[in-house]
C-alpha cells in the first residue's frame, strides 16, 4: 500500500469514526419495472385558498430517531473469514494458512481451520473437526419466520441429502423423503418449507413439506425455466428468475405465473419478506448492473440504489432495515466498494474505504455489526468488522 492510498485510507476511517457519512443518491436510467409506483409529489393540493396564513412550528420534545448510517470502531481478524455468526459477539471463522509454498511446477497448497472466536475478549478457540463418518457431511439449517421449527439438511456427498424438520423447542424431527440435488429453499410460512429439488435430468420437482414431515408437489406451469436457482419464498409467495431474466411469483394454488420485473440477475427476499433486493443487468454500449428495490407486488421502492460494473454480495440485516453490498465499477469516479441501503433514511451510505470484499458480507444477528473480508498479500485474507452506532 503507497503513502497516498494509506492517508486516504486513514482519513475515511477518521471521518467514520465520527459518523461523518454521505448519502449518494443514484439517477435511475433505463430501467422500467413491470409495474410501478406512481408518482404524485408533483401534483397540487387545493386545500390552500387565497388570504392570510400563519405558519406554526411545533418543537418536539423527543430528539428524532437517527437515520442513516455511522460507524463506530472497525475490528480486524487476519487470516481469516467469517462461517457465522454465533451471538452478537461471538462467531465461528475460518483461519486460512499456507502449508505449502508455491514451486515453479507447483501450486501453493492452504489449509483451513474452524475456530470459535469472540469478538469483545479477543479469545480464540479450537473448533475440533469432524472424523470418521462424519467427515465431509455438510449440514444446512434454516429456521422457520417463527423460530419454532428449522428444515435440515445433511448432505452426504454432492448429489444426496438427508432432509428433515426439527421442532426447536423439543428437539424431535421427522424425515422428509424426497431425493434432491439442490440447496434451494425458503420458508413459505411458519408451518411449511418450500423445496426446489432439482434433478440432474431436468427441473426437477418442487414440494411443499408440512413441519409433520407431510409432502405436496407444488405445480409451476412455465416452459421459460429449466433450472429454479435464483429463488425465495415467504408470506404464502414463491420467486424466481426465469431463463430470460425475468423475476415472476406464484403461490402454491396458482401454477401460473406473474410477471413482477425484467431483466433481472438476482433476487434477494428481506427477512420479513417485504422487499426484493433485484440486481439488474443490461448492455447499452457497455454492460453494467443496477441495483434495486422492489415491493413483493413488483413496485419499484424509489430509484436505483447502486450502479457498477460489478454488482454483488447483497446481504439484508436481520430486521431488514438495511442492505449491505459490493460494487466495482472499471471507471473509478464510479461507484466502488461496500455500501449500505438504509430503509428509514431511503438513502445509500459509503463506507468509506475501497473494501472489495472476496466473501459475502455478514451481519450479526442484531443488525449492529457487518463482517467484510478481502484479500490480502501478506496475511491471505483479513476481515474487518464494523461496529455500526445505534
């Protein structure tokens, strides 16, 4: 890192350090969503007559909630990435090491080890790893919008899992019997979980499974769809991307499906269901991504909220009031790094450092804190964890 850069970077930290962040409003341009919002801030109220008018300022005796976005402290964990977030202080991470030093014939090799680390106290533990027959299972676990059920899944190796539904509160679960080949799924509501099984064949099937463990196959009448990868559920709707990149919803008593947006990448549902995070993508000369909200309706949330090259890693806080994501763009009087979508504020904030961040970013579960990583010529990989004030 040159001179230049570093004091940059040292004046980015200051100026966070103090809450000093600027919303950047984007100018959305070429983008016409399916159905949208309509507008009417320019329309003209007729309830002022002509004559006299006193204008009365009422002072509030509560100071105003904050909005927007300001950082605290930064932490840094070298080597290392976040798997997940344990409790709002405490995480499970990925130390990555060289075992190995890179030949002239030979690539370098790395290994990586589970820790246990805790973020106020600096202590790091061993997370022991799993032998035997256990080794390589990779388990996935959702919880149900109401924490009362979770949907497990064990993979045994990359094209069989063992499905099953836990009731969190007395720990006993049913097996689900259905053979998938894909980790697409959601919550459809607190009382069944919907499954995109996938096949090496084709589609694949898409099935409804109650928390008893009961199975329905749910019917989707589109031939514009081989593969369901970019895919959410929540609030009784499922939605999906089709292979025109277009975004459509359906429900499980409906097979036909609704249009909601076009030219769309990706799709990222807000845990409370209320917004989709659509990532956009187009070719006018050059193509680049945009990065917009929508309604479950497909109403377009204002204007776009990012705009690069690049844009990627969009990750909701747990209570949806914010968006965190990732933007390169080639033209650096662009867009570039981490930036945060906040919903009270409807504004974009900075973060202040070029971060280019090489694994999703991550909230902790109360939304106060969010873990970047990126890569690093001396350590391999460092994350840093902002503390965001409240």
């Amino acid at each position: 890192m040159n001179k230049g850069k570093y004091i940059a970077g040292l004046i980015a930290v200051t100026l966070l350090s103090f809450g000093i962040l600027f919303g950047c409003d984007e100018e959305q341009k070429g983008i016409t969503p399916v159905r949208s919002t309509p507008d009417t801030t320019g329309q003209s109220s007729s309830m002022w007559g002509g004559g006299k008018r006193e204008l009365t300022v009422v002072k509030d005796s509560k100071p105003p909630a904050r909005q927007g976005v300001a950082v605290q402290r930064i932490h840094q964990v070298d080597g290392a990435n976040i798997e997940r977030w344990l409790s709002d202080h405490e995480m499970e991470i990925q130390v990555t090491t060289v075992e190995k030093q890179a030949t002239a014939t030979e690539e370098a090799q790395y290994g990586h080890h589970p820790f246990r680390f805790d973020l106020e106290t600096g202590e790091r533990l061993t997370i022991k790893e799993p032998t035997g027959s256990d080794k390589g299972d990779y388990i996935k676990s959702i919880l149900s919008p109401d924490g009362k059920y979770s949907f497990i899944q064990t993979w045994k190796n990359k094209y069989r899992a063992v499905n099953q539904i836990k009731n969190t509160a007395t720990g006993e679960r049913h097996d689900v019997a259905v053979d998938n080949y894909l980790q697409v799924g959601d919550w459809l509501n607190n009382d069944s979980y919907v499954l995109a099984a996938g096949s090496t064949k084709d589609r694949g099937e898409i099935w409804n499974i109650s928390v008893d463990g009961t199975l329905k196959k749910i019917k989707l009448d589109d031939p514009d769809v081989s593969i369901l990868m970019e895919f959410a559920a929540g609030n009784g709707k499922i939605y999906y991307i089709d292979d025109k990149e277009r975004l459509k919803s359906f429900t499980p008593t409906q097979s036909r499906p609704t249009l909601l947006a076009e030219e769309v990448s990706t799709l990222n549902l807000s845990p409370d269901k209320g917004r989709i995070a659509v990532s956009t993508s187009r070719t006018s000369g050059q193509r680049d991504s945009r990065l917009l909200i929508y309604d479950t309706d497909g109403r377009v949330q204002g204007l776009e909220i990012g705009k690069g090259s690049v844009l990627s890693y969009p990750t909701w806080s747990p209570d949806s009031s914010k968006l965190a994501f990732s933007v390169y763009t080639a033209d650096k009087r662009g867009m570039n790094g981490v930036y945060i979508f906040d919903t009270v504020s409807g504004k974009v904030w900075p973060l202040g450092l070029s971060y280019e961040p090489v694994y999703p970013l991550s909230w902790n579960p109360s939304g106060t804190r969010l873990g970047i990583t990126v890569n690093d010529e001396e350590k391999l990989l460092v994350t840093y964890i902002l503390d965001f004030k409240k």
